[in-house]
C-alpha cells in the first residue's frame, strides 16, 4: 500500500528528530507502521558455517538490522555530558589474552544518546541506585581492601572478563556449589571459585569435554527447550531448572559461556530455581548466528529486567573482536559482539547491610 511504501521514509525521518521536528513529527503520525522491519545498515555476510558457535542457538540469520531509532528526550543533550552517575571507578578498556577488548560500559555509557539501545546497555551495568552496595577498585584488577566499608557492602574483585564479591568468601562464606556452562579446554572462572572460594567446580561442555585441572567434568550441555529437542540423540543437553532443583536457596555460583543458548536458558529458568543462586556471571553473545546481533534488544531487555529484580549487577564489560558484520545502532554505537555481566542476589546483598 501507499502507507507501506512511505514506510522507510517513516523511519528515516523517525530518527532525525528533533532536527526537523514538524515535518517528522507530521510524517510519524501518518504513517503508523513499525520500523523494526526496515533496515538503515546491510549484513555483510559472511559463511554461515565461520559463524557457528559450538554451543549456539541455531536460527536463520536475519537480513536486514532493524533501526532502533533514537528516542527524543527534554532538554539539550551535550556531547560528552555525563548520562551515568554510577560511581568513580570506570576501568580502562583493556585486551585479553584471546585478543578481545574489554571496556567497561560505564565508559561506553557515556558516550550513547539517550536511545532504547542505551537502555539496554544500562540494565547490564551497575545501576545507580546499588552504587553504595559496591566497593571498587580504581584499576581493573586492584585491590579495593578488605573489610567493606560500611554501608559498601560487596567489594568487587575483577579477573579476565568476570566479576565477584569478595564476601563470598568471607561474610557470606557457605557451602558453596559452583556450576561452570562451556569450558573449551580451560576455564579461568573455575580455577578461580576453586582456590577462592575452596570449592570443586562442575564444569559442563558436550562438545569439548577436556579435563580442566581442579574441576569435575560432565559431558553435557545446557540449553533452552527447542535446543534440547533438536539435539536430542545428538549431544547430551540438561535443563537448568532440572539441575538445580535439589539445590538449597542462594547456594550456587554459576557461569554461562554457552554462546547464544544464554538467552533461552534464562528466559526459561524458573524464579524458583534464580533464587538458588546467590552469584551469577553471564557472557551475552550478540553474533549473526544467533539471529541477535543488533536484533531482537526488546526481548533482550526484557529478560535484563528480569534480572533486575532478582540481582545487583557488579561489573558490565563490552566485548569486541575479530570481523564480525558491523552493528551499528544510534548515535553511530557500535553494538558489542557480547556482554560480560556478573551479578550478586539482591536479597544476600541487601540484608547484609
């Protein structure tokens, strides 16, 4: 129809205002058809089979990379403003050891127009109202001290891309259980729950089930529902919701590197089994394998809220390497190749102050 095809029109105007705000605002009323579908930047595509994680939710790679145009806010945005209070400590972007660039999303925050995009970003990183529950240190992987100050209930100590309360094992030291998803060969979140916290991880992975030194190894995977059908006869996949179920109440510190399957095992998980888990540290992969690069933020927004009320995020870190296709959202952002999120229960953290 004629209102489809002032469609793209639509949305190109959508995301110039408030520049030309009359004859946008005038076009947007017209034509009342989402933008989601319409695409502002082209996939490069590369070979499906190079983009294929080992543990990934497999789905058709979409065409086209929906707008998400910038929202319009009050007032008069300044470039380098500040948009997140979240405390003093920003660490510097640093490279692992497998080349990746870590940058803390505070940083990254900063730099974002008010947008829905930023929104999302937001719920991954440490909110501002659970600053004064954190203790950090100025550098990545200093030391912030112990004991916590008061009222700085949870003193952050950061390794590779991951994140922990140092309480853990020490106000809050129980019989911990560590449950470690994806290892391929090494798994430095294992090594390190292990002589901090004096406990022998369960380290799962059915495609690459090396024996890691300190960890007992299970030869089986975790995924969503629709995974473990598919996979069914081929691999050896658990449900989460399964696995813990004998587990008391905030007893398990769990890891997901599990390439995509992240999305599905927690929109799945039951609040029953959340309240199991007193630690959490999550890599959100944003790849074209997975049908979720730059696509499908509202779903992934609804499960960080989720998450919201459940847990305190800690540390957020954007993750970029290699040629992926470019991903870029509002405010020319490029969006991550994945997130690296590590949250505390907000009940074990609140009613320790």
């Amino acid at each position: 129809s004629s209102l489809e095809l002032l469609a793209p029109l639509r949305c190109t105007m959508e995301a110039m205002v408030p520049r030309n705000v009359a004859l946008s605002l005038a076009l947007i009323a017209a034509v009342a058809i989402p933008c989601d579908g319409i695409s502002k930047l082209q996939h490069t595509q590369k070979p499906f089979a190079t983009l294929l994680g080992k543990n990934a939710t497999v789905q058709s790679a979409p065409s086209t990379l929906p707008p998400y145009a910038t929202r319009t806010c009050s007032g008069i945005f300044l470039l380098g403003m500040a948009l997140h209070d979240g405390g003093l400590h920003r660490w510097v972007p640093h490279l692992s050891r497998t080349g990746e660039t870590h940058t803390d999303l505070r940083m990254e925050l900063q730099g974002m127009q008010p947008s829905f995009a930023r929104g999302v970003l937001q719920l991954a990183s440490p909110q501002s109202g659970d600053m004064h529950l954190l203790r950090e240190a100025p550098d990545y992987e200093g030391d912030a001290g112990l004991p916590s100050k008061k009222g700085n209930v949870c003193t952050v100590k950061r390794f590779v891309q991951y994140a922990y309360c140092e309480e853990l094992g020490g106000a809050w030291a129980r019989d911990w259980t560590a449950l470690s998803f994806g290892s391929g060969g090494y798994d430095d979140w294992s090594a390190v729950m292990r002589s901090r916290f004096h406990v022998v991880p369960q380290l799962f992975d059915c495609f690459d089930p090396s024996p890691v030194p300190g960890a007992t190894m299970r030869k089986a995977c975790i995924g969503g529902r629709t995974q473990r059908a598919r996979e069914k006869g081929k691999h050896t996949f658990v449900d989460l919701d399964a696995e813990v179920s004998n587990s008391p109440e905030r007893s398990l510190l769990v890891k997901l590197d599990i390439e995509g399957s992240e999305f599905d095992v927690l929109h799945e998980l039951s609040d029953a089994s959340f309240r199991k888990i007193a630690y959490l540290t999550v890599e959100y992969h944003f790849m074209d394998h997975v049908g979720a690069r730059c696509c499908g933020l509202g779903k992934v927004k609804e499960l960080f809220q989720r998450l919201d009320k459940e847990f305190v995020v800690i540390d957020g870190a954007a993750m970029r390497w290699g040629t992926e296709p470019y991903c870029e959202i509002e405010g020319n952002f490029n969006w991550p190749n994945a997130l690296s999120v590590s949250y505390i229960a907000r009940d074990l953290i609140q009613s320790s102050q």
